[in-house]
C-alpha cells in the first residue's frame, strides 16, 4: 500500500480546515509548517509515524483555538514532501519547502541518508529545521546548523543508560559488534565498545557488513563459536528482523541481542529464537506503561488516525511535544517567522508534554527515554533519566 498520497492529503485537509477555521472566526492567515519524512520506501516504518505525530500535534493546537501572536490568533497548517528513503527526493523535497517564503520551521527525517542530504539543503537558508536522525548532532551548533535542533538523545546519552541495564538484564559478559558499513556505524562503535567494556563485558569483535545486502550468512559465520553470549546490531527494523532469522538458521551464535534503534518487533517475531532482547524506546513505551499521560496520548493517536498501535508507533512521538514549544516559543517571542528568537527560547524551554523535553544551547535533545526488554517470552521495559 503506497501511503505517500494518505499523508499528502492529510496534509492538504489540515490546511483546508486552517483556512475554514480561519474563515469563519476572521484569523488573518495560517502558519504553515513544514514536514519532510520518508513516507515511502524502507524507511517509512519511522518517518510514517513521525509524520502522523506532526500532524496530530498541529490538529490539537488548531481545535484548542491556535496560537495567539501579539494579540492576533493564528491557525497552524502543515506542507509535506516525501523523501522516499533516498537522498536525491530528500533535497528535492527540501528545495520545494524553501520556494515557500511562509514556511519558516520544518520538521522531519529520523535516518541519517536522507536526513543528511535535506539538512545540508535546508541549513542554507533562514529556517528552523528540527529532525531526528544520528548524524545531525555533528551539525548543530556548527556553522549551517545554528538553526537546526535534534529531538532525539544522542548515542552517547542514551547509552550511559542502555548499556547497563542491557547488560545486567541479559548477564552479558562477551559481546560481539555486527553493523553496517557506514559512517555511522563507525560513531556508534566509538560510543558503545568503551561502555560495554567499562561495564565488565568483552568486546573482542566488531563487524560491519553492506548496507544494501539481504544476506547476513557471511558476515554471521564470523560470529559462530566464538564464545559471545550476546550481540550488538541495529539499524532498523527489517535488518535485525533478517539478522535475527539468519541467526538462527545457522546456529552456533548467541542468543541475545542488543538493537540501537528501532522497536521490539523483530524479537518478538522470532521469541522463540532468542534467550534475550533489549532496544531503546527514544521517546516513550506505549505498550507497557502506567503512565496516564501516555495512555491519553495513545487513545488520541487511535482517534486522530483511526488506526491502532504498532510496535512503531512510538516514533510519533519523535516531534510530537517539540510542536508545541515551537508554538509556545512563537507566542512568547512575538513572531511567526524570527526563526533565531524561535530557535533561541525552544532551547530555553523545559517542556512536560508526553515527554520530558529540554536541549542544551546547541539544539542536543536532553530528553527520558524507555528501554524495552524481551525475556523469558515477556516483554517489558523501564524508565531511564537522561536529564
């Protein structure tokens, strides 16, 4: 199912219902937003929730009234480009979102390829870009990426707190690396084989396979009867699903498993190929939680997409609070469109939304995150400060 148009005219119905809104109560204009994410393409499993939480957030702002700006209500509206998972559509979608003059913030992309691609386009122009993805916390702050913020705790953040627990809930002492060729891949070694070690535990392989490759064998075989009880891999869904499947057909490697990134669905899929699973919830559990505020959140994402939960649905809640202190930053500066003062008081702020939210003075997430655990068959998670 090709879901690029559903979003397109999701989109296009939040600014038809801005205007209607605004028409009927005298508003002077709407406050368009702009969105990039990949809502095609492998990488939609975390863009297509991103996404939804965008919107989400900008229909609950406009049914509460808007924002009001100097005395003046406004409504916000929402344009959206599709990067398709790929590069090329990541900057054309960018330079089409850049020919609108009204569109002053844009949000969007959790992967690093695409998300490179549209930041490098969009940091050359007057705009606040707000994303997701690794790689963007080796821009900010840099010259061309004073107007950008990451919603997402790096590596290093998350880890101190991944790291332990993963290895106290699945009793790892030996762990081998397995990742694919990539720039990131290389930073994400850089954080997690000196944590792992400083937490008792043995790194004595660390390997790194094709990003495009379907098959895993070759790279596995090196892991087979080398004595690990646990491994670390990433980066998304469907790889570690096809590791983990892989994994199993050859046998003579360890059962547990440490996913950056992504959800539990590849662990749960094959339970009973594995002694063990964590992976990191960067915003928060809403499968296993007592928290009321996610609870709501979950029964008005079922009312806003009139859909259910998934194992990635968590990703909506990538930019979903950020929205808000956007808005909230441009009532209290007085403007729509001085994306610098914008900037400067999101990062001034500490938000209690569905999560905790506050960034230090270059745009780095400081924000809780959940970790998610699958063993002996159940699935749980705990809570984890980053603040």
């Amino acid at each position: 199912m090709n879901l690029r148009p559903i979003l397109r005219a999701t989109a296009a119905a939040t600014l038809a219902c801005a205007g209607l809104m605004l028409a009927a109560t005298g508003f002077a204009q709407t406050v368009k937003i702009g969105m990039i994410n990949s809502l095609t393409g492998p990488h939609s499993s975390f863009d297509l929730p991103a996404s939804e939480g965008v919107q989400m957030a900008v229909d609950e702002i406009n049914k509460k009234g808007g924002i009001t700006v100097k005395g003046k209500k406004h409504m916000l509206g929402v344009v959206s480009e599709d990067a398709q998972s790929k590069p090329e559509f990541a900057v054309s979608g960018a330079q089409r979102l850049l020919r609108d003059d009204d569109i002053k913030v844009v949000f969007g992309i959790l992967t690093s390829g695409p998300g490179m691609a549209a930041a490098t386009a969009l940091g050359k122009s007057d705009v606040l870009y707000i994303g997701g993805f690794t790689l963007l916390d080796t821009l900010l702050g840099k010259p061309g990426g004073e107007m950008m913020i990451r919603t997402l705790n790096n590596d290093a953040t998350v880890a101190k707190s991944f790291v332990p627990a993963s290895v106290k809930e699945l009793g790892l002492k030996k762990v081998g690396i397995m990742l694919p060729n990539e720039d990131v891949s290389k930073s994400i070694v850089a954080v997690y084989k000196p944590l792992l070690e400083a937490n008792g535990v043995q790194v004595p392989m660390v390997e790194y396979f094709q990003p495009d490759t379907q098959d895993f064998a070759p790279v596995l075989r090196k892991f087979q009867n080398q004595g690990l009880d646990g491994m670390l891999t990433g980066t998304n869904d469907a790889l570690v699903e096809a590791i983990l499947r892989q994994a199993s057909e050859l046998g003579g490697l360890p059962k547990k498993f440490m996913y950056r990134g992504g959800s539990g669905a590849p662990a749960i899929k094959y339970a009973k190929a594995v002694d063990g699973f964590t992976w990191q919830i960067l915003s928060r559990d809403i499968d296993n939680t007592s928290d009321p505020k996610v609870k709501e959140w979950v029964e008005r994402y079922k009312g806003f997409t009139k859909k259910d939960v998934s194992p990635n649905t968590y990703w909506a809640l990538t930019f979903y609070d950020t929205v808000f202190m956007v808005a909230k930053a441009m009532e209290e500066v007085g403007s729509t469109s001085d994306v610098k003062a914008i900037a400067a008081k999101v990062k001034d702020m500490k938000y209690e939304g569905v999560r905790t939210m506050r960034f230090d003075k270059d745009g780095h997430a400081q924000s809780d995150i959940d970790i998610g655990m699958l063993k002996d068959g159940k699935v749980t998670s705990v809570r984890a400060s980053a603040m």
